[in-house]
C-alpha cells in the first residue's frame, strides 16, 4: 500500500524537474518537446521534454536532434530518449517528423496490453503528419511472472 502512494510523488518530482528546464532560459535552439498521446499500455498520457539540436547548422535545419522526455500516463510513467533526423513545426505544433526512442517504462493500475507493476524496456518509433503515430516493442525486466514482450502503440498531438 506505502508504494503506490510514492507513484504521485514521483511523478510529481518529475513534471517538477520537466517544467523548470522548460521555464530556463533557452540555450541555442534547445526547444520543448511536448505531446499528448492515447495509446497502450498507458492509456493516456503526456510527452514532456526537450529537443536538443545536433550535428552540423545545416542538419540543424531539419530539426536533427536528440530528445528527452519524461511520460506520465494513467496507467504508468516511462523515460524516454531518442534521436529526431527530422522534425518540423507549425502553427506552433511539431507538423512533420521522425524519430526513435528507447524507453523505460513502469505501468500501474490497469495498463492496455501489459501487467500492471511492472517495469519494460525497449524501443518505439514515431512517425508525424499532423498526427503522431507510434509503435514500439519492449521487453519485462525481472523474473517476476507476466507478459514477457508487450507491444506499444499511440496516437497524439504535438506542441
């Protein structure tokens, strides 16, 4: 009963630690990387974080970077880094891009296609026209019984 009341907490600490990065002074091109997303196994959830341009000022011009981002969801929380070889904003909102990301990923209560209290790692990609599409495989950490490789999939916005 004591853990699951240290989940928000946690959480909490991590979108704390997210929002003052985001509200720091910007250093060269780093800009936000938000997102809001329905998909399993958490349900829905929020991409917050940053992307950090990378390689030479003319790859930069394809939005190149590596991203960080912590994912609190309904139905868990993960960690992810990634690599962007491309990515474009408009309006205010990431219009076009591709990416992939490692993950670290716990789930809680009851998460879609996976067991609840436990923890995965593994990769996903992402694709956007608008819409971001994403999809991804991961792997159970331990030797505690369950769902051995969950599928990972969501749709969202981005900011």
């Amino acid at each position: 009963m004591e853990r699951r009341r240290t989940r928000p907490r946690a959480t909490a600490a991590a979108l704390a630690l997210l929002a003052s990065l985001l509200a720091a002074p910007a250093r060269g091109d780093v800009e936000p990387a938000l997102n809001v997303e329905l998909g399993g196994p958490q349900k829905l959830s929020a991409n917050l974080g940053v992307r950090v341009p990378a390689g030479s000022q003319a790859a930069r011009g394809y939005g190149r970077g590596l991203v960080f981002q912590v994912q609190p969801g309904l139905a868990g929380g993960s960690v992810n880094v990634g690599w962007m070889p491309l990515s474009f904003a408009a309006q205010g909102t990431q219009a076009l891009g591709v990416g992939l990301k490692a993950r670290l990923l716990r789930t809680w209560g009851s998460p879609w296609g996976a067991d609840a209290d436990r923890t995965y790692a593994g990769v996903e990609a992402a694709a956007v026209i608008g819409v971001k599409a994403s999809v991804g495989v991961m792997w159970k950490l331990g030797s505690d019984s369950g769902r051995k490789t969950i599928v990972t999939w969501g749709l969202g916005i981005g900011f």
